[in-house]
C-alpha cells in the first residue's frame, strides 16, 4: 500500500509538471535574465543612480499594486485563464521596456512586469492549490518554488549571453519570447484543476473585500506570520552583501559567498515539502526562522571571506528550509469559496513584509551599527519563530483531522 500510495503522489506531481511548473520555469528563467540589468538600463538611458534605484524598486511597486486586482481576476475568470493574461501582460511590459528610450518608459515597462508578475504568481499558486491532494500540498508548491529559484538562476547566465552579441536590450527580448512560450505551454497543456473554483458561475465572485473582511482574522495572525518570513528573507538578501562590503570584501567574492549559499537553498525546497507534508507546517517554519534569527545575529562575527561563507551558507540553510512555505501556509488557510480573493490578500500581506525587511535594516543602520541592526532584526527574526509557532498549528491540515476549520480551507 505505501508503494502504491507513493507512486500514486509522483503521478500527481508529474500531472502538474507541465501546466505548472513549465510556465514557472520559463517565466521565472525570463524575469532573471532582466532584474539584474534593470538599473543598468536605467543609467543608459541618463538616470541618475537615485532615480535607477527608484525604477528598480518599480518591480515590487508593481506587485503591492497587483496583488488584490490579481484575486478579483482570477476569481471572475479563472486560473487557467489568468495564467494566459498574466503571460501576455509580461511579454508586453519586456516589450516596452526593450524598446524604452526615455526613462519613464522604462519605468511603465518595469511597474508592468512587476504587475504580471503579481499576477502569475497568484494564478499559479491558486491553481496547484486546486490541482494537487492536501497530503501532496506543501510538497508541490515547495516544488513550484524551487523551479523558480532555477529560473533565476539560469536567467542571468543566458541574460549575459545575449547582452554581449547584442546589448542590454537583448536581455528584454529574452523576457519577451520566455512569456509567449510560458503562454504557448498554459495554452496547449490540460487543465488539471480539479474543482474550477474561479470558474465563472452562476453567481457573481465574492468581492475582495468581503472575502478579506470575513477571514482578517486568520489574515491578522497566520497573515502577520508570512510577513515575518517574507520580511526575514528581504533582510537575508540586504544584509549579506552589505556586511561583505564592510568588512572588505571584492564584489567579486562577495558574488561567490552568494552563489555557494544559494546553491544549497536550492537544494532544499523537495525536502521542505516533504518535511511539511510528513511532520506538518511547524516542522519547516519554525526551524527555518530559527536558523535565519541566528544566522543574522552571528554575522557580525564574520570578519574574513571564509567565516562570511559560512554565515551566509547558514542562512541559505534557514531560508531554503521554508522553501515554498508562504505559499503552503496560504493554501491551507484559504477558504474554498473566495479562494483567489483571499490569496490577493495573503500575497499583499507577504509582499508588504518582502518591503518591510530592507527598510527596517535602513532605518536600523541609521541609529545603530550594521553589526548591532543584524542582532536586533535576528532577535526579531526569532521573535517571528515563536508567534508562527503559536498560529500555524491551528491552520494545518495535516495535523488536524475529522472536522473544524480545516474542512472549510482545503
């Protein structure tokens, strides 16, 4: 029985593979090859290093703003569906953005991909959401992070590739064809929903906020709980490179410290799933800020290239030990009725901590040493171990059985 039972859970993630992970992969490898030449772009066209900044930070403007206009969407017409806006959208802001010859171009270019970002990345959580058994959750969405981290890990090598034949703009015409072929996959694969739940109906979807008012209280607890892991993991990608640059090390190095530790994240995202579904949500969420709480209180004692790697390798470990978990936590607590409604919602809620992190570090750093705001957003950090540790357990479907509100969220 359990052999039957496991090849029975590799059938259902190999069912998803290709309407899912696919457009992921190819999305993910897309968005890559652009981000790190976006302020480069920027400063081509005559942008002052404030003003490049600014039409960096547009990406994430554009998925704050996306993220609730994303739920009523994908409620009215669909995941599937919103899958193909969300893939047309992005080639279209690729589009504008290689062909920018003013900066406020480039900026509408980037505040679209940001938008269709939002987009994609809601439709396709709400749709593994659907597609995949509660026992197999946690396991296809770590899944569905773990190809991401590919894609972006593939996309700057191939960005760089086409930059040198054909300039920085190539780089656009890479996030252009990614986007019409994720298109082109959605388009000819099954859909593999199992309930259609943003179908449309008879009845007209639920508005956002109504589905956000009826369940802000699990958005005011388990919600508070993603923004702590988003924020932790915003304050990872800040602070590393920042302490690197204190204690004298080359970008150069400072690029390698980063690419040992991100290897071992992306390593780690099959088994966070795994350890999620098995021993439940805990198991994963708790560790996995505990060790990124740590890990940032003991970078101040990294004060050589080798004693940074292993900080750093530390929190890699941290973070990959969560991989997928935002989105987990986020499915299990989603209502069936109202369900891409409610993850708009979930998904603000993240990104505002995704905003949150680098902040606190800058408002930190102003009053306090770069080594003494590490020790305070790591006790911060673990503060955030201990308030998940108190809210997760009561939206785990698979530590909570028989009925209660797991029969209404899964």
């Amino acid at each position: 029985m359990t052999e039957m039972r496991g090849g029975g859970e590799r059938g259902a993630l190999r069912q998803v593979a290709l309407s899912a992970y696919g457009p992921t992969l190819l999305g993910s490898t897309g968005a890559g090859a652009v981000s790190p030449i976006i302020a480069l772009s920027a400063r081509e066209l005559g942008a002052s290093v404030g003003v490049a900044a600014l039409v960096v930070a547009a990406l994430g403007v554009g998925q704050l703003l996306g993220d609730l206009p994303s739920g009523a969407l994908a409620a009215r017409i669909g995941e599937r569906r919103a899958l193909l806006v969300a893939a047309v959208v992005e080639a279209v802001g690729m589009l504008v953005a290689a062909l920018a010859h003013s900066v406020g171009l480039l900026f509408v270019g980037v505040l679209v991909i940001g938008l269709a970002g939002s987009l994609f990345g809601l439709a396709r959580q709400a749709y593994l959401t659907e597609a995949v058994p509660v026992a197999l959750r946690a396991r296809a969405l770590s899944t569905l992070g773990g190809v991401s981290r590919v894609g972006a890990f593939l996309g700057p090598f191939i960005g760089s590739f086409v930059i040198v034949r054909w300039g920085t703009g190539a780089a656009y015409v890479v996030g252009v064809v990614a986007s019409l072929a994720a298109f082109a996959l959605v388009w000819l694969a099954p859909d593999i929903t199992a309930t259609p739940s943003g179908a449309v109906g008879s009845a007209p979807p639920l508005s956002v906020a109504s589905v956000l008012a009826r369940h802000r209280h699990v958005l005011l607890t388990l919600g508070t709980g993603a923004m702590c892991v988003a924020g932790a993991r915003a304050v990872r990608e800040a602070l590393v490179p920042l302490w690197a640059e204190s204690v004298g090390l080359t970008p150069a190095q400072t690029s390698l410290v980063f690419g040992v530790a991100g290897a071992l994240d992306m390593l780690l995202f099959y088994p966070s799933g795994w350890l999620m579904d098995r021993h439940g949500r805990v198991a994963a969420a708790v560790p996995s800020m505990v060790v990124l709480g740590v890990g940032m209180a003991l970078l101040p004692l990294a004060t050589t290239f080798v004693t940074v790697t292993v900080v750093a390798t530390v929190l890699g470990l941290g973070n990959g030990l969560g991989a997928g978990l935002i989105m987990t936590l986020g499915a299990d607590a989603s209502p069936v009725e109202g369900r891409a409604q409610f993850l708009g919602g979930w998904r603000l809620f993240a990104d505002v901590g995704r905003a949150a992190g680098p902040l606190a570090l800058s408002a930190l750093s102003a009053v306090l040493t770069l080594g003494a705001s590490a020790v305070v957003l790591g006790a911060g950090t673990l503060a955030g171990a201990v308030w998940l540790k108190v809210w997760v357990p009561r939206h785990d479907p698979t530590r909570r059985r028989g009925g209660g509100p797991e029969a209404t969220v899964s």
